[in-house]
C-alpha cells in the first residue's frame, strides 16, 4: 500500500500581501502640484493665445488668475517633487531592510 502525500506546501511568492486597501491616488505627492499647472495653463491659454470671441469678457479673470496661480505652481512643483522622492527612498530603505509595508 503507498502513502499519500500530506497536504502540498502552499506556493511561495515573493510579494507579500497588502494590507489593506489600494492606495488612493489623490495622496499622491504630485497630485496637487499637476492639478495646478493645469489650471494654470488653462487660464494662460484663456487669458492670452484664445480667439474665441466669448471668451475676452473673462480675459480680466483669468489673466489674474494666471497670474496668481503661477507662482503658486513654481513653489508647488518642486514641493511636489521632493516629497515623492523621499517617499521613493524611504519605501527602498523599508524594501532593502526587509521589511515590506
């Protein structure tokens, strides 16, 4: 008579499981600062190079407006840019560790 084989070892991966749900994409660092200099090109665009003609009774607008979001952007982008590469090399530091989040 032949032995069964016990219970087969579960398969190995090498990810972890994650915990909890998918991260949300609005927490991204860059989230912002791309938002903003979308809306700042948007009034640009609606303040200088438009030639529709509806859109000159807003030209006053959104010429402020461009103005006051632009140096808003020039703070925001690199703000932005610095917090996802720290984010970047704290997550390598955890990786190389061994300890996966």
């Amino acid at each position: 008579m032949s032995e069964a084989p016990s219970d087969p070892a579960p398969p190995t991966t090498d990810r972890p499981d994650r915990r909890g749900p998918p991260p949300n994409p609005i927490h991204h660092p860059l989230f912002l600062p791309v938002l903003l200099v979308a809306f700042t090109l948007w009034f640009g665009y609606d303040a200088f190079l438009t030639t529709d003609p509806e859109m000159h009774e807003h030209q006053t607008f959104n010429r402020i407006m461009y103005l006051v979001m632009q140096p808003i952007c020039f703070r925001a982008i690199p703000r932005g840019i610095t917090e996802f590469l720290a984010d970047q090399s704290d997550a390598a530091a955890v990786h190389r560790a061994g300890n996966p989040v």
